[in-house]
C-alpha cells in the first residue's frame, strides 16, 4: 500500500507553553497536570493512497497523551471533513490508525486506545486570524511566539515532531471531541510531508 499526504498543519494542547511532548517530556499544563489533550487540524494540499486522490482534504487528529510520549498508552481520534467522500475518509483512516504502513505504523506502537473516525466540519484559517475549526467539537485560535527581531519562533529536530521544523506560539479556545475536554493553551504550525516511502516523516511525528 503507497501512500503521501502532505500540506499544512496547526496544533494546539493543553500543555503550557512551551509544550514538552515533542522532547518526550512530562506533559504540564498551566495548572499542574501532567497530561497532554490537543489537537492537531491537517490540511491535503496533495495527496494520494493506492491513487485514490485526497488533495483538498481537511482532517482533525485527536490526542491523549497521559505521559512522555514514548511511554505510550496514547488516545487517538480522528475526525474527517463532512465534505470529503466516504473513500477518502476511509483512506485517511487507514493511514492516520497505522494500517496503511509507513510512519503511522510506528506511530501505532503507542496507540493504547484507538477511539475511531467520525464526521464533521474541519477547517484550517489563515492571514491574521490563523486557527482550526472543527464543527461542534474543537475552536482555537493561534498567535506564534516571536524572538526579538519579531520572527517567529521554530523549533528544530524535535525528538516527536509532525514536521522537522515547526512555528511554535499560543492558543487559545476550547476542545470537546471524543471525551476528550481541554482548554487550549500551547500551539504550533508548519508545513508537513508524510509518505509511506519516507518512515522519517512522521516516526518522529507528533500524533
């Protein structure tokens, strides 16, 4: 099974800035717990499985990390924009749950709980008002920190990371999708490249 998927992301967490689960460190948020809820909206630019198109795809992945990433016993959802067809949902499934192979596979080593696929509005934003929007479920909006000549601020070669490098900042909104409740906090965008040619993508990816 040949598959690539790729375009941009942003993510927001519960998890105060700066979040620690792309060094595999104990998740914080702002009032002391040591979990991470968040999640992460995708938009496919270009992509394909077995050459069933899903270029213009929105698609929502859902987390529970209840540690360090690598100790494992994640929760993961997925929700697939009510626009796309059900072959297209069906194909973004079979990647994003780790059957279709490639970098989610070794992702799927930490799944503890695999909480299925459901349906709805997915939607990135951009210009000055960048966010994800998930319809019902999920509202955030994204501000990136900035350095001192008002770049913004990146992180590189993160240990978990859905890109090698990626803008970091804050968000603010709520999330309540899969039993899944959280305040948002921490955020992060990039552009992504995921394939099941190129494991490196996302086995440092951040689910």
């Amino acid at each position: 099974m040949s598959w690539t998927i790729s375009g941009t992301y942003v993510a927001g967490c519960s998890c105060a800035v700066l979040c620690s689960c792309p060094y595999d460190g104990q998740p914080r948020d702002a009032e002391g717990g040591t979990e991470c809820l968040g999640t992460a909206v995708f938009h496919v630019a270009d992509g394909d499985l077995d050459g069933l198109d899903l270029s213009g795809v929105d698609f929502a992945f859902y987390n529970h990390f209840p540690s360090n990433l690598s100790s494992g016993d994640w929760k993961v959802g997925l929700v697939v924009d009510s626009a796309a067809s059900d072959e297209q949902a069906g194909a973004l499934e079979r990647i994003l749950s780790g059957r279709a192979g490639g970098p989610f596979e070794q992702l799927s080593q930490f799944y503890g709980e695999y909480l299925g696929m459901e349906r709805a509005g997915v939607s990135l934003s951009g210009g000055d008002r960048t966010g994800l929007t998930v319809e019902g479920r999920t509202e955030l909006s994204y501000e990136p920190l900035t350095g001192p000549d008002g770049s913004a601020t990146k992180i590189k070669n993160a240990m978990f990371g859905f890109a090698p490098e990626f803008e970091v900042g804050r968000t603010t909104g709520r999330s309540d999708a899969f039993g899944l409740t959280y305040e948002a906090s921490y955020g992060e965008t990039a552009e992504y490249v995921f394939s099941s040619e190129e494991p490196e993508g996302a086995a440092q990816g951040r689910a």
